[in-house]
C-alpha cells in the first residue's frame, strides 16, 4: 500500500493560521473516518470543552480506501464535538474532497484553535506540495453555491471544496459542512450535515478548504493484482443485484408511509395524505420534460442513488433530493409538494444547513401556532433570514431545541438534543435503541433497521449489530448504500495493506470505534439518564394501532453490552 509509512497528517493551527504536516502513525494502518476522528477526538480534544472555543477539535477524515479504485468508497468523515448534543459527532458526506485527499496521502485534516479576529475568514489551501492557510476576506458571508462558482475562477478544475454557508459563519447549531461533488460545476450538495459541525468550522474561522490533487492516480495496494480484481468482481456482483437505490432514498416514502414513519406535521401523525405528491417517483418523472436525472457524487461511485432536479425551465435546482428532506421539510411540515421541497433543500444547502433539523424547528414553530403547516413560502422565507442574521434566523438555524425554549412548545422531538430522522421509533423500536444508545444522538445513519415486526428479544441486539457494521463502513470510506458487509471490509482491507484482516477484527475495529465515542460521552458528562425519547415520543401515539415509545430502560441499556459474534454478523448490511 502506497501505504501507512508514507501516509501523513495534516494540523492546522487557527490560532496562528499555521500548518504542520506529522507522519501517520503505523498502528492506526486500519483506521480511517469515524474511527480515525474517533480516536483523534479521544486522545486529543477536552471532551468538557466549549464546542465553539478554541479548545474543539475538528476532524475531516477520508475513509481507508477511500483514494483507491474500490467502487463507491471515497467517503469523508467530519467530527468534532458537537454544539447541538455536547458530545462527539461525526458526519459522512460524498462528493470528491474524501478520494482527494486520500490521493495525496492525508490521513486526515486536524484543526484545532481560533482567530483572535472573529471576523476574520481563512482558506486552507491542500496540495501534494502540503497545506497552507490564507486569509480571504473577499469569501466572507458568501452562500455555498456563489461560493463555490467564485473560487472556480481562480483553482484549477481538479481541484476540490470543504466548505461552510453563512450559517456556519455565524456558528448556528444547525450548520452543515458542504463538500463539493464529481460535476463539472463541482455543486456544493454533498453536505457532513448533522450535529452542527458546520458552527465548529465556523467558529474556527474556516470558510473552506480547497484540495487538488492534480493529475495524482488512485492510491495503490500492496496486493494490486488481487485488489483490482475483487474491486472487478464487487462492481459485477452489484450491478448484477437488486440495485435497490436505484432511483435515489426518495422512492421510500411509499414504504415508509404505510409503516407509519413518514412522520406529518411535527410528527403528531405517521403518515401524510400528500404522500403520492412527496414521492421520489414525482421526480424521476420529471427527468424526461426537464433533463436531470440520477448521477454519481463521487468518481467511481457505482450505486448513482443521486437524482439530479432541474426546474420547470430545465435549469439545475439541487442534488440530491433525498427521503430524510421529503419527510422533515415537506411532510412533516405539513408542506405538499416535492417541488417547494426541493426549493427548500437548495436554500438548506446553499445557506449551509442540515435538512433535518432544520426541518423539525420550521415544524415545531408551525406546531407552536407562529406559522401556519404547509406554508411553503414561510418557510422559504425563514431560511433565508436564517442567512440575515435575524432573531428568528438564528433561533431556526440552532435546531430544534432552540426554537422550542424560543416559543415554549411542548413537542420537541429530539434525543441528546438532536432532531429525530424521519425513521419513527415508535413503529421502529430497534432504530429507536440506536438513537438512544449511539453516541450520535438521534441519527438514522448510525444504524437504521426497518423491521416494525422484529421480536422485543432482538431489538437491543439488531441496534448494536447494525451500529457496529455502520461505523466500520464509515471508517472504511464505503458509502453505506453500497451496503457493504464486514467480511466485504475484511477482504478489501487485506488486499490493501498486504496483510490478512479478518471479518473479526473489522468488527473489533466497528466496536472499538463506538467505545472510542462512548467514553469521549461519558467524560462530556452523558450518563443513562440522556438515554431516553423526548415526552411526545412516549405519550403521542400514531397509527391504528397507537404507537408510542415503551421500550423499558434496561432492554435499551442491552446495546451497550457487546453480543457474541454470529455468522450473520458478517454478512449484515450497512444501512443507512
């Protein structure tokens, strides 16, 4: 492998604007994205510390194969200690920074500091000649897309974008961190978009980091015959199955509105009765009028779930248009049509925000009587001033949670402080433990199962298995719609380094990850106590059969505790 000994590190000093570039240690060969910020995090950053102080460590860490030829592997991990939650985060995005850095042998980004100057922006500028930072003055308050457009001007057109909204900038909760994807027009859709990272780069005074690689090749294996053949076979096994993304996450809401988890207005119902005008099937029928279609967000992606949406004149909107926006900004405020949610979405991207959350504050403040559900417009409206700097802006662009102490509602659906993907743990009982127990807080992500008819004895033990593969997935730089499995991980990892790794220590590695950011939690000062569904959760019912949350403490406390290794361990799917 063009491997480990000549693998480095990247440490960025915002306090001084300097730049360091340290050896990649040999014994984290086989750690990478979550597990590498993980671990970073844990030895390195107070976990008591002021998520927007200089004290918080920022983490942008491609995946281990990230860079290479494997397919749909280039997956970057942002971590830091969350502002929403008070406790670690790491959010996974595509696009092409994750291959790129990879490319060039960063292991990982580390900035950690502030500028004396909070007004002050600055670039960190990455190159295989090393990393750099500048100040750029000309950038400040800029959208994602103007900016984007603007720096086109003067990088090259291989180069890469890391990069915040004005949201960021004015370190609101709910600001997501943009990665520029494989198009031409590099679109800032690629959004590292839960827990508030976005404030933490803000608050680091980072507006983005630019990565060229040049004409740099994919990263090398020590067993290349052999890597490129599985990455061959890999390839023809996925095409030649279900293929189940498809047409993109939009298509579940069919599914996931008879299950009764596509959650409407501020999650008092299940289900929408604007469902057929919300579904992803509306979009891919506009494909063949307006031009768009479904793409791939990263080079050598093979999975292509992105749908590309043009407006009615055939001009480009937004990518992608995916289920959790459909739900959180369309159904559960109670708004009816896709095309008003992909004009949300945009906003979301372009002012720097994560579409979930932001869509369970615009629902909660709907719910509290301040606007009414379905106004589109309003909403529209509001995202916007969330980019103004306005009392209502910042009260929505903080998160759920923020603007229920702002209008003193009662329903505020979040866990450890962060907003509930669309997936309802009411009908979902085992994802319901995850977003207890994982150390993200409410995160669809961190280990999602579908299965409303799953016995009460396997809900503990199907949270933690699908946690523990999804976090070795995120640290392995696979997108979990490939769904990867850890004997998948184990063979790509050995042909990689040259050495055998075996499905067992891909597990090890998955589980030494989450006990890695339980005990970052556990020294943020998390403790049971924070392991539980917010009041509405557990009194609101929904469905015919009237769900609510009534999983005892001691069956969620289960997932803590590691289940022996089974064969079907190793054959479970990442999914998110």
């Amino acid at each position: 492998m063009s491997g480990s000994n000549g693998d480095r590190l990247i440490r960025v000093d915002m306090t001084n604007q300097t730049v360091s570039i340290d050896p990649y240690p040999e014994d984290w060969k086989l750690f990478g994205g979550r597990s590498l910020s993980a671990r970073i995090l844990l030895e390195e950053c107070d976990p008591s510390c002021d998520p927007l102080g200089p004290d918080n460590v920022l983490v942008m860490a491609p995946g281990v194969v990230s860079g290479t030829a494997a397919p749909t592997s280039g997956r970057i991990s942002i971590g830091g200690k969350s502002p929403l939650t008070g406790g670690i985060k790491e959010a996974n995005a595509g696009g092409n920074p994750g291959q790129d850095l990879m490319k060039l042998g960063y292991r990982a980004v580390i900035v950690r500091g502030q500028p004396a100057d909070p007004e002050k922006r600055y670039a960190l500028d990455v190159t295989a000649e090393g990393a750099s930072v500048k100040e750029v003055p000309d950038c400040k308050g800029m959208w994602n897309y103007a900016l984007i457009d603007h720096l086109a001007k003067s990088y090259t057109p291989t180069a890469s974008f890391i990069s915040i909204g004005p949201a960021g900038e004015q370190r609101l909760t709910g600001a997501s961190v943009a990665c520029t994807d494989q198009e031409q027009d590099r679109h800032p859709a690629r959004h590292a978009a839960r827990g508030g990272l976005g404030a933490v780069m803000g608050a680091k005074g980072l507006k983005y980091v630019s990565v060229d690689a040049g004409k740099t090749g994919v990263r090398q294996a020590a067993n290349r015959k052999e890597f490129t053949a599985r990455c061959k076979t890999y390839t023809k096994d996925y095409l030649a199955g279900p293929q189940m993304f498809k047409t993109g996450t939009s298509s579940v809401v069919p599914v996931a509105n008879m299950l009764n988890t596509f959650p409407h207005k501020n999650r008092t119902e299940g289900q929408s009765p604007d469902a057929a005008t919300l579904d992803g099937a509306r979009i891919v029928e506009s494909f063949e009028e307006r031009g768009g279609g479904m793409h791939n967000c990263m080079t050598g992606c093979i999975v292509k779930c992105s749908n590309v949406v043009h407006d009615r004149d055939g001009n480009y909107k937004t990518s992608a248009l995916e289920f959790e926006t459909l739900t959180l900004l369309g159904s559960n405020c109670g708004i009816a049509s896709w095309e008003d949610v992909a004009d949300l979405d945009r906003l979301c991207d372009d002012v720097g925000l994560d579409t979930v959350e932001t869509g369970a504050a615009i629902a909660i403040y709907m719910d509290a009587g301040e606007m009414e559900f379905g106004d589109a417009e309003g909403a529209k409206r509001i995202l916007k001033e969330i980019a103004e700097g306005t009392e209502l802006g910042q009260a929505i662009g903080n998160g759920a949670v923020a603007i229920g102490k702002k209008t003193g509602h009662h329903r505020v659906p979040v866990v450890k402080g962060q907003a509930l993907p669309a997936w309802d743990p009411r009908p979902l009982k085992a994802t319901g433990i995850t977003y207890c127990t994982s150390p993200m807080g409410a995160d669809h992500t961190a280990g999602l199962i579908v299965n409303p008819g799953l016995p009460a004895e396997e809900w503990a033990k199907a949270s933690q298995q699908v946690q523990l593969v999804n976090a070795a997935a995120d640290s392995s730089g696979f997108c979990q719609f490939l769904q990867p499995t850890l004997n998948d991980i184990a063979g790509f990892y050995s042909e990689l380094t040259g050495e055998a790794v075996a499905p067992e220590d891909v597990a090890d590695l998955g589980w030494q990850c989450l006990q890695d950011e339980w005990e970052f939690n556990r020294r943020a000062g998390f403790t049971a106590a924070d392991d539980t569904m917010p009041a509405c959760i557990e009194q609101d019912p929904i469905g015919p059969q009237n769900l609510v949350w009534d999983v005892p403490a001691d069956v969620v406390a289960k997932a803590y505790e590691r289940f022996p290794n089974e064969a079907a361990l190793f054959e479970t799917k990442a999914s998110g």
